[in-house]
C-alpha cells in the first residue's frame, strides 16, 4: 500500500499535472502541434538521447546480463504485437502505434522514481533500471523511429532514407561514443546541451496535453485496450517466464521483472504525431497505461519481492 501511495504521490500527480497544463493551455491558446512536433523531434529529443548517453555510467560486468535479457524481452513483444496485428488486419499505421505503445516503455520520468523507491538501499537495482533506460533510448531512436517512419513513407528504402535523415539516431552514436571513449565536453558546449535536455520531459507532457485537448474518452477502441493490456499484463507475464529461463535471481531480477511492467513511453505519442500515425490513439495508450499502472507496478512490485527476493 505504502508503494502504491508513493507512486501516485511523487510520479502519477506530477505526470498528469503538467499534461492537464498542456491540456487547458491549448484548449486556450490553440497551439500548432505541428510546430511541437518539429521541436521535439528534431531538437529535443536529440539533445535529451545524447545527454542520456553521454552522463549514463553503466556498471558493463552487468550490462551483458541484462541487455542479453532486455533483447530477448524485446523480441518476444515485438513477434507477439506484430503477430496480433497481422491477426487483426491492422492498417500500417494501426499496426505501427500498437507495436510502439507495446514495446517502448517509460524507463526516465516513471522508471527511475520507482527503482528510487524500491531500492533505495540496493544499488544495484539503480544500476539495472540505468542499463535499462540507457537500452529504452537505443531501442526507441531505432526500432521505435522507424516502426514508425515505415509506416509514413510506406516501407521500403523510402522509410529508410527518411529514418537516415533523423538526427536523433546521429545524436545517439555520439552520445554512445563519448561515453565509451570517456570524453569530457568543455562547460561552454555542455550547459545549453544540459539546459535543453532539462527541458524535454516538460515540454513531452505539455505536447502530449495538448495532443488529448481533443480526445474523447469513449467509445474506447479495442486497440487501446489491447495496447494497454499488451504493455501492462502481457510484458510482466513473458519477463517472469524469461527471467526463470535465464537464472536470474536475486535483485536483478526484481529490477527486470518490475521494469517490464511500466506503462507505455511518451516519445510513442511524439513519434505517432510527427509521423501522423493515430496520435490520439497513442496519446490515450500513454495516458491511460500510466494512469494504470500505479495499481499494476504497484502489484508486480510486491510480486516481485515474493517471487525473487532472498
């Protein structure tokens, strides 16, 4: 219970707190989503991957564990929402925002605070939730992007040009290789790249207000349903079957169990309206998952400590 009135205290308010000023500004004020969309995607959201990768101290005896799991996690949701979409006769954009909201995760805002709650006495379970943001921003910029842009541009070469062209993935492998070769950035170059970083997550969830101005909460599509119970319930049942086949044990354990269950990205609501595939559906898929999964983190959380504690 305690966790459960923790994580709605310091990270649900918050989160919905700034979507709601997002929400009434626009409803106001009328903003150009477009205009939020070019600047997130094409400053913000490289600026905050690079910083992310660049400042991510990562423990690497660890990392090959973890990562070994987070991709076979990955591939698992990504043939199980790809297989049900084909199922369903989904459309390519359709098909595109489901496997999105399924497969990415909000690993920073909501991933973070919660590890910070759980083991604030067991560093290593801060280290794996690293690894596993640090793996979240890869796997958006790539699969996530161009899942996305697939969609578009139609597929093909197309979508593959156009996925070369997006300067995130370019910020990624700089931020990766100035971490592996430990390279310190001059203060003059550093504070804007920090200062705009500082201002992503803030201006997301703004964007993401504005986004569900228009939404309506009913009739809710069964694609959102399947989305959040693909992101909420399916996740948590593949990681625990995953994790018991790989041995792992112990608080790396927890921290990977608990991490599958966080709900839906923001950056798939970005992608969605840069992209124009059914942004309100993503929007909804974000709001609701997360709206969720202060009861469902709560529980896999106190699962987790059953199932894997010492």
């Amino acid at each position: 219970m305690n966790v459960f009135v923790l994580i709605i205290v310091n990270i649900i308010f918050p989160v919905f707190a700034l979507i709601g000023v997002g929400l009434f500004a626009h409803r106001k004020f009328k903003f150009d989503l477009q205009t939020l969309s070019k600047l997130t995607t094409y400053i913000l959201m490289p600026t905050v991957s690079f910083a992310n990768l660049y400042e991510s101290r990562v423990q690497w005896g660890l990392f090959g564990q973890v990562a070994g799991y987070l991709l076979l996690l990955s591939l698992m949701l990504v043939a199980v929402s790809a297989g049900f979409a084909r199922l369903r006769s989904m459309d390519r954009k359709s098909a595109a925002v489901f496997k999105n909201n399924v497969v990415l995760i909000n690993s920073g805002n909501f991933g973070l605070p919660v590890s910070q709650l759980v083991f604030q006495h067991q560093p290593i379970g801060m280290s794996v939730q690293v690894i596993i943001s640090v793996y979240q921003n890869l796997l958006t910029y790539s699969y996530g992007m161009l899942n996305s842009v697939s969609a578009d541009r139609g597929g093909g070469w197309k979508a593959i040009a156009s996925f070369l062209k997006i300067p995130t993935l370019y910020a990624v492998m700089l931020g990766l290789l100035l971490n592996t070769w430990n390279v310190d950035l001059p203060s003059f170059l550093w504070k804007p790249i920090e200062n705009v970083s500082d201002a992503f997550l803030a201006i997301a969830l703004f964007t993401l207000g504005a986004q569900s101005a228009a939404l309506r909460i009913r009739p809710i599509p069964p694609l959102l349903v399947f989305s959040v119970i693909g992101r909420l319930l399916l996740s948590p049942i593949l990681a625990y079957l995953l994790i018991r086949l790989l041995g792992m044990e112990g608080v790396v354990a927890q921290a990977c169990f608990i991490a599958s269950a966080f709900p839906t990205s923001r950056n798939a609501s970005l992608l969605a309206l840069e992209h124009d595939n059914h942004p309100d559906l993503a929007a909804k898929a974000v709001i609701l998952s997360t709206f969720l999964s202060s009861l469902t983190v709560s529980v896999v959380i106190y699962s987790s400590q059953l199932l894997f504690g010492s």
